[in-house]
C-alpha cells in the first residue's frame, strides 16, 4: 500500500479494550464480594434484611453481571475494529506499531493476517472459498436430505417389523444388532428401485463414485468390495475430511477468541461430520442433520438468525458457568 490511511488510532483502541475488559473485571469482583457479604452477613437480619437480600439476588446483582457482560464484549469488538483498522492502514503515528504478524517463520504460528489460526482463505469465514464452500454443501444438503431419509424409511419398512418383533419379545440387543447392522443397510439400498432418483445426482457431485456405481448396478448385482468401493468413494472421503478440518479450524478459532456460541455451533457441525462416516443408522441421520443445516443456511437471513441463537447460548453458557464458580467460591467463603 501507498501512503497512509488515517482512521482510527490502534493503540488507544486497544488501551479503551483493556479499560473495558478491567472495568468488567472489577464488577464481576465487586460483585462477589457483595453476594458474599449480603448473603452470609448475620450481623442484619429482619424482614428489611431478608427483602434487600431478596433484590440483591433477583436484580442488583443481575445488573451488575449485564454491565460487566456488556463492557467486556465491547472490549473484544475493540480488540476486532483495532485489528481491522491495523490491517487496513499502514501503521500511522501514535498506532502502536506495524501490522499484526501474519504465519509463517516468525510470525505467530500459523495465524492469518486478521489473527485467525491458519490459512485466511480457510479460516475467514466471510472469504470467497468459504462462502463458495458453503454454497457447495447447502446445494448438496438439498440433495442428501431426500436421499438419507429415503434410506432410512425403506430399511425400516424392510426390517422394522423383525426389530419392533426382537424387542417386544426380550432380546433388545438381537434388536439392536439388526438395527446397525450394515449389511442389511447395504441389502436395503440396492434392493430401493427409488434410490437412485434421490442419489445419483448426489453421490456425484459429492464424490461418492463408488455409491453410485453400486446403485446403477442395482439389486441383483453382486455389491462392489469394500476395497474398490472405498477407492471409488475417495474423492468424496477427500471432500468430507476437507468439511470437518472447516469445521474443526472454526471451533478452535471460536475457543481461542473466547466466542463461545461460535465454538458450540462449529463443534456440533464438526461432530455431525464425523459422524457421517459412521456405518448406518448414526451416519445416515448425521447425514441427513449436517445436510438440512447447510441447506437451511442458503435462506437468506437464516444464518444470521443461527448465528445470533447460538450467540444467546453461548451467553447464557458463559453466565452460568460464572454463576456456578461465584456460587462455588461464596459457599466455601473465598
């Protein structure tokens, strides 16, 4: 870049970070202190004791927490417009310094250069690949939901009565057996004259070479050897492990900058990958979840409202959990 871009000033943004993050720090603290005393002081007791403590309990103190939720997520917004401005100016006079370190040798161990970790391609979800990506897998959850659930309801129109038999009769393990086992799933698939109107285009387009080969030779035709059919499904087992490493990268990323509702929301989708390697019945509805959440967010609006509800739990995960430790920490008087 050429010249410099004035804007805002890193480094007072980044002291107005600290100030913020202290300033919750010392509410959260006050906030103890006075839970303890209030609520373990015997030297005032009465019906004035009993409804001040009652007011302390139901809305003083919840004050007190919102205040300091409130300045300590406007510290981390802070932190982020002092980044973005850092990235989108040279360093200006009084800013604090150069750029953040980007990865590589002497950088800060593989971060891209907006403090994610790894490649910003990768790791930005906002990047052309990840939003490429994302319309990749809501254009192939559109295609796997039918084709899962199709999967689901012929095995069980199929088995469900010799499992509903086994289990009414005693032997829920014969019943679970049969339940997970994958030959009959593979017996169900080939034998589903319908499949292949809910798969083929799926299997294709999602690498999966193998399932397809499998489906056009249809029910009377010998299955395909594990080994052929896994080496036809590899660019599917590619394109699958590249959707959980996404997933995972974005759950660490979200730990890292302490955003739990983000965590929440890429660990579940990091687990509904793996689980869609699992044999069937776990595979097919982890399946049939992942791809009616990646379709669900292609309508416009619905990933911002996802995002914003696992946001509030996060939220509410982060306020119990500080609950729970103040509670800790006055019952054994700290």
């Amino acid at each position: 870049m050429t010249g410099t871009l004035w804007g805002a000033d890193v480094a007072q943004l980044r002291r107005l970070a600290q100030d913020f993050a202290k300033a919750s720090d010392a509410l959260l603290q006050q906030s103890a202190q006075l839970s303890n005393q209030i609520n373990n002081n015997p030297a005032w007791k009465g019906n004035d004791a009993a409804r001040f403590t009652s007011e302390w309990n139901s809305s003083h103190r919840a004050l007190l927490m919102q205040t300091a939720s409130q300045l300590m997520a406007g510290s981390k917004k802070l932190l982020e417009d002092a980044n973005q401005q850092e990235l989108a100016s040279d360093a200006a006079p009084g800013s604090g310094g150069g750029p953040i370190p980007s990865g590589g040798p002497g950088g800060n161990g593989g971060a891209s250069d907006n403090g994610l970790w790894g490649p910003e391609w990768m790791a930005d979800e906002d990047s052309p690949f990840r939003q490429g990506w994302d319309g990749y897998n809501g254009v192939v959850g559109l295609k796997t939901v039918p084709y899962g659930l199709r999967d689901i309801t012929h095995f069980a129109g199929m088995f469900g009565d010799e499992i509903r038999d086994l289990w009414r009769s005693g032997d829920q393990l014969g019943a679970l057996r049969t339940a997970f086992n994958s030959q009959l799933w593979d017996v169900s698939q080939r034998a589903d004259g319908l499949r292949g109107a809910f798969s083929g285009t799926a299997d294709l387009i999602t690498g999966n070479f193998g399932d397809f080969a499998q489906t056009a030779r249809g029910a009377d035709a010998a299955p395909l050897s594990g080994l052929s059919k896994f080496g036809l499904n590899s660019a599917g087992h590619v394109l699958g492990g590249l959707g959980v490493a996404l997933d995972g990268l974005d759950t660490v990323n979200a730990v890292m900058d302490g955003e739990t509702g983000d965590a929440i929301k890429s660990g579940l989708k990091t687990a509904l990958g793996v689980g869609s390697f699992l044999p069937p019945p776990v595979g097919v509805t982890c399946m049939v979840i992942g791809g009616a959440w990646a379709a669900v967010e292609l309508i416009p609006g619905a990933k911002d409202a996802i995002d914003d509800t696992f946001d509030a739990v996060g939220d509410f995960a982060e306020d119990t959990a500080k609950d729970i430790g103040e509670g800790v920490k006055n019952f054994f008087g700290f």
